[in-house]
C-alpha cells in the first residue's frame, strides 16, 4: 500500500493576515412587533370568513401596531434590520386585504338577513311601500 503524504503549504494558509473589516459590525434590531403584525394580517384574512368580526377585530389591532412600528422605524431606520421591516409591510398589507374581506363579509351578512326577513315578513315590505317617491 502507498502512503500519501497531507501535509499543508505553510506558505498559502498558515501565514496569512487576519483583516479586520473597515466598519464594526453592528447588530440590527428587529422592529418591535413585526411579528405580530404579520401574523394578525394572515389571520384577519383567514378569519374574515366567521361573520366577519373576528377578522375586523384582528386587522384593526394590527393596522394600529404597524403605524406605531413604522413611526419607530421612521426614527432611526439604520436601527432595525430590513427584513423585519419588510415583514411590517407585508403584514400592514395582509391587515388591510383582511379589512377588506372582513367588511365586505360583514355588508354581505347584513343584506342577506335583510332580504330573508323581508321575504318572510310582508308586513316589514307594506312599511317601506310609504317611502317611495
């Protein structure tokens, strides 16, 4: 059997100098609550089906975080890092199609039961026959 020989060239790693970098490296905060308002967004979309309250109630608190979270990272934006900042977009952007659907579902609802009561109540049509013109 051969027996190969692993020794290492001194000369292309051990005697290389350490650079250090120009600038310190400086740590980036995430944005307070980011997390939370993306992940109200999501859920004010998935929820905006259940008679639409639930999703209204979830979209409006996480609309009224990220304006908080965007007046801080108005501030100081070198302070937090890019990624959560894309994530309060994302999520003010989810909570606002959540809005949407959720006030929709909610108009949607209203009407609906409206015209049931209307179809199985004569007497509600006789009260809106004196308000034509």
């Amino acid at each position: 059997m051969e027996q190969t020989n692993y020794q290492q060239d001194s000369n292309q790693f051990g005697n290389q100098p350490v650079q250090q970098p120009s600038q310190p490296y400086m740590v980036q905060d995430a944005i307070p609550n980011s997390t939370a308002v993306l992940v109200l967004g999501i859920i004010s979309i998935v929820t905006c089906w259940c008679y639409g309250v639930i999703g209204l109630i979830l979209s409006i608190i996480a609309l009224i975080l990220s304006s908080s979270a965007n007046k801080l990272y108005q501030q100081d934006p070198n302070k937090y890092s890019k990624g959560s900042y894309q994530n309060l977009k994302a999520g003010k952007v989810c909570a606002i199609i959540g809005l949407i659907l959720s006030s929709l579902y909610i108009i949607f609802i209203v009407l609906y039961f409206f015209a049931i009561f209307s179809i199985f109540s004569p007497s509600l049509m006789n009260t809106f026959d004196s308000f034509r013109f």
